[in-house]
C-alpha cells in the first residue's frame, strides 16, 4: 500500500501525519497486513524517515533522476536518495508523463538507474479517458510495459512493483470498477511475462486512481490487484490505514 503525496504538506502538517502512520502501524492487526509506503515531496523525506524509523512503515520518493550523479541541477539520484532514508521510488507516474513531457524511454531510464542504485521501484502504466474510450487500453499499456522490458533481468518480484493508474480516474473522484481494474491488471501480468520478466507471477500490481475507504475493498478482492497507489486518501492518516486494512497480505 503507497501513499504518494504529491506536492502537498509542510514541515508541520507532515508532522501531524506521519505521528497518525506510525500509531496505527504498531497495531498490526488494525493496520492490516500490507506493506506500507509512504511518498512525500523531496523536503520531507528524511523527516519522515526518522519519524518512522521502526514502525516498518517504508519511505519512497516521488521520482528519481535517470543521471548516476553529477553536474545534473535540481536532480535527485537513487544513492542519495538512500542516504534520505528511501527504500523504494516511483517512476513514471502519469501527471509527470502527461505535464512534464517524460517518455517511455525516459520511465525505463529511471527505473533502471533506481534498481542498480538498490532501491525498491514502483513504475506506473495507464490509459488516458480519450485513449480508452477510442478502445486502445491495452495497447497503451502494452508499449509501456515493453518499454520497461529492459529491466526484467534486474527486477527481483519483491522489489519491483507496477502500478496502473488509469489517468481518468485520477484526482477527478471517478474509479474504474473492480471489473475494469482486474481486466487491465490481468493484461499487464499477461504482458510482463510476454516482456521478459520471469517472476511475472509474482509481481505486486497496484490500483491507483480515487481509491477510498468506501470502495478499496471491492477493488483488492479481486484476483490480480495486490495493493494500491493512493494518492488524495494518503493525506489523511485514518483513511490511509483504512484502506491498507482492506489489502490482502503482502507477498
């Protein structure tokens, strides 16, 4: 379960949030049994690293640079990432692909510097409103999954996980129903194996788009969805863990 925060908090606010996380994480059986990831903006990272430094909650970034180090201004590597306190970093998430122009080449790159660096990665696939309803889904999540294909040979089951983010679900309070979900997440198992990853199988798929308490459940019974990506829900603390109560185990 990932709570990706976006640009939103401060040092404060974040505060507030991460001290909710981390007392509802020491019940385990009111926290579920997920695997919790927290993603706040860069400035917050290391603060919520050592807030819950224990609590077996998990920091990640929001992105990471395709660049090892360097003269490279305003970007972020995996290795000082690491050092902030990160075990995992999205890529490719769709408002950076649709506002910031990155491509499926660009997606691969970062997520290619993120694995050899050591971190656990996240990448993100999904079809925009016009894209599903002109019929192409799966044809656009088939070329974004191909393209990270390059990384299968280094992409261990535990820590790879893709995420689909169906964009017209995103933020706008519209959800794809369990059906529409499970049916894009079968594709894209179906197409990780076709792309080369061995441990297909075993690929953590998350659902991320206006997931809530009210419909989570629905949405993690069905077979080939393991988690969420959650973004607007994340930044209250008690919605968060009432969504991670309703993910199965983790694997």
């Amino acid at each position: 379960m990932v709570g990706n925060w976006k640009m939103n908090g401060d040092r404060g606010s974040i505060a507030v949030l991460l001290s909710g996380i981390r007392a509802a994480s020491r019940d385990r059986a009111a926290a579920g049994a997920a695997t919790l990831v927290v993603c706040p903006p860069y400035p917050y990272l290391a603060q919520a690293a050592q807030a819950l430094e224990g609590s077996g909650v998990q920091v990640g970034a929001q992105d990471v640079s395709s660049y090892e180090a360097g003269a490279f201004t305003g970007e972020v590597c995996a290795s000082m990432l690491i050092d902030a306190g990160c075990a995992w970093t999205l890529v490719g998430h769709s408002e950076r692909r649709m506002l910031l122009g990155e491509s499926d080449a660009l997606v691969a790159a970062k997520g290619r510097r993120a694995l050899a660096g050591g971190l656990g990665l996240i990448a993100c696939v999904g079809e925009t409103l016009e894209e599903r309803e002109q019929g192409r889904t799966e044809a656009v999540l088939a070329r974004q999954v191909d393209a990270l294909g390059e990384l299968a040979a280094s992409a261990r089951a535990d820590r790879f996980v893709l995420a689909y983010e169906p964009v017209w679900a995103i933020g706008t309070g519209r959800t794809a129903n369990p059906e529409q979900a499970q049916a894009a997440h079968a594709f894209i198992r179906a197409r990780c194996a076709r792309a080369g990853f061995a441990d297909a199988d075993s690929i953590r798929l998350l659902y991320g788009g206006s997931v809530k308490p009210s419909n989570a459940a629905s949405l993690f019974a069905m077979p080939d969805i393991d988690g969420g990506l959650i973004g607007g829900a994340s930044l209250v603390s008690e919605d968060f863990m009432a969504i991670a109560r309703c993910a199965a185990p983790a694997a």
